[in-house]
C-alpha cells in the first residue's frame, strides 16, 4: 500500500461513515417495522424514499473518500456517480477492487433511485419497486462493510 497514512486517514473516514449509515438502517427499520405487512401510505413511502437516498449518499460519499485520498481522482463528467461507482468497482495501480460486481449490481439499484427520487419524481413512488430496495438495505449494508473490511485489511 502506497501511502499508509493516507490509508489509515481514509479507513477512519470510512468508519465514521459507516457509524453514521448504521443509524439511519436503524431509523428505516424503524419506519418498515410499523408497516406490519401493509403497503406505508404516501408520508411514510416519502419518509422511506428519503432514507434509500440517503443510504445511497452515504455509500457514495464513503467511495468519493477512497477515490480522492487513495487515487487522487474523482470522476468529474455528467455522469460521474456511475463513472465512480464503476472506478470502485475496478482495481487501479494504486489500490485492488474495492468492492466486488455483484454488490456494484446492489448499488446500482440505489442510485437508480437516488436518480428518480433526486430528479423530482417522488411522486410517482411505487412501494413494489421500493419495498425490495428498501428490505435489502441491511444485507447490501453488511456486504458493503464486510468487503470494505477485505479492503482495508481491518474490521470496519
């Protein structure tokens, strides 16, 4: 590794992160547990919209972070978040893949939302496209942390 003080700077950064999307899983829990088997009314599908991109900023900051301190570059295009997603995806000279296809597949779901919901469209929500995002979240979250924690080395 390069730069192991830049690495450590990332993966504390990272960690932080990473504390901060566990509360907002534990929020959203909050919000599909008094669902009880129901599809939510509009207020709570906005509520849950608004968690799934905020999950998606958050995983996508964690990305912005490696990209700037590890490879000292972030896409700058029009289509940069997908531009980063699939850099983070890819091993570079300075550092291996940082997360595999499959949970690239994952995150490409969320920021397909993030998109809608971000472009205006929260009006047309529909739960049979968000209930599976949204029930996902914990099992996209662990995968994330346990290949972020391949990738440092270290238990995140």
């Amino acid at each position: 590794m390069e730069n192991s003080a830049a690495w450590d700077e990332v993966r504390e950064q990272v960690e932080v992160g990473l504390a901060e999307l566990r509360d907002l899983l534990t929020l959203q829990r909050s919000f599909l547990a008094d669902l009880h088997g129901q599809e939510p009314d509009s207020t709570r599908m906005l509520a849950l919209s608004a968690t799934l991109h905020f999950f998606y900023n958050g995983v996508e900051n964690l990305f912005k972070r490696i990209a700037r301190k590890i490879d000292r570059a972030i896409p700058k295009s029009e289509a940069w978040p997908l531009e980063l997603l699939t850099a983070i995806a890819a091993s570079t000279p300075k550092r291996p893949a940082v997360i595999s296809g499959e949970l690239k597949a994952a995150l490409l779901n969320y920021l397909s939302f993030r998109h809608f919901v971000w472009s205006g469209y929260s009006h047309r929500l529909k739960w049979e496209r968000m209930a599976p995002l949204a029930f996902g979240c914990d099992a996209t979250f662990d995968r994330l942390v346990a290949e972020l924690s391949t990738f440092f080395g270290a238990n995140l």
